[in-house]
C-alpha cells in the first residue's frame, strides 16, 4: 500500500523561502560588494569614498591566518561624458591595502605604503579595510554646473601572492575577490561641504 504524505500550502510556502533564503546566502557569502559610495567637498577639494561588504573565501582566509599576506587595490576613476568624443577622465586613482596576519603576536596588520595600524581581532582589521577614500581632487578640475560619472572598486591582487596559489587562482573561483566596477552619477552644484552625492 503506497502511502502519499500531504503538505499544506503555509507549509510549502515557508519551505520554499528557506531553500532561497539559503541559495541567496550561500550565493553572497563570500566576495566584495559596494555598501555605500560617495563624494564630499572639504577645503582642499573633492574626495571620493566608498565602503564594501567584504566576505573572505575559505582559502584567502586560511592563507591569511598562516601568515600569507593579501594585497587589496581600492580604485577610484571620474569622468565626463562628452557626446562628441570619448569620455573625458578627470581623475583615476588606485591604493595598494596589505592585509596581514602575525602568527607569533597574533595581531593582524592594515599597511598602505609607509603606514600602519595593528589590530588585536580579524573583524576590527577587515572593518578598516572595507572604508576605502581617493586622494583629494583638486575643486579646479570638476566645475559646478557638469555632471561626472564616479567609479570605483575594490580588488584582491592575485598577481602579489605567492606564485603556487598564483596558478589555484586563476584556475579556480577560491579567489574571486573581486567587487567589480561600481558607478554612479555626481551633480557638484548639489554637493555642499561635508555633503555627499546621490549614489545612482
């Protein structure tokens, strides 16, 4: 005798949104996203910032934590669009972040160029890693009734680890970390002194 289990319609309803629940979860649970992007105006001029969401694959991070340090370029381009030629680049701008692990004192470290800062936990080093800002443009080269085009991203150089996981990442998605370029719109006339710009 063949015996047929039933399901109420809640019930499948709720089991279908947990199962993609899940599959969204899984999905974006490693890799870089843009949070927040946008441009302020101080009294040396403009400087682009964005802030990412950024999630580590299992084999970044077990890398990390035998000492192996990872190299992040945060990039920032502004443009304006001219119709009868290309686009003309106002501004491009890319910062080296070194993301590092002492195995010994147990502290990770945040270094761009000559500058430091150590961290006593992983989500204290991450959290400043994920603020990202351009050097400061200078209010001459953007005038107030145009409007520009921001871009910005945020990368794991693989070209800067060691050579044997140089190959696993080409080859495999462990280290996809990368955010893609991200885009928005700027109108300088509506940005005031510690304001920002709409992201669009």
């Amino acid at each position: 005798m063949h015996c047929c289990k039933k399901f109420s319609l809640p019930g499948l309803l709720l089991r279908g949104a947990l199962l993609s629940w899940l599959f969204i979860a899984t999905a974006h649970a490693d890799g870089i996203s843009v949070n927040k992007a946008e441009a302020r105006l101080g009294e040396e001029g403009y400087q682009l910032s964005a802030s990412y969401d950024i999630n580590l694959t299992f084999a970044a991070q077990r890398a990390l934590e035998r000492g192996i340090p990872l190299y992040f370029v945060g990039e920032f381009r502004l443009t304006r669009s001219r119709w009868y030629w290309l686009d003309d680049e106002i501004f491009q701008g890319a910062q080296t972040i070194k993301l590092s692990y002492n195995v010994l004192t147990r502290q990770y470290r945040i270094s761009r160029g000559t500058l430091f800062q150590n961290f006593a936990s992983f989500d204290d080093a991450l959290n400043m890693l994920t603020r990202q800002s351009s050097a400061t443009i200078p209010p001459e080269l953007i005038k107030k009734d145009r409007e520009y085009t921001v871009a910005a991203r945020l990368r794991l150089d693989i070209e800067q680890l060691p050579l044997p996981l140089q190959v696993n990442a080409l080859t495999g998605k462990d280290w996809a970390l990368d955010s893609g370029w991200y885009r928005w719109v700027i109108r300088p006339a509506e940005i005031t002194v510690r304001g920002e710009g709409k992201a669009e």
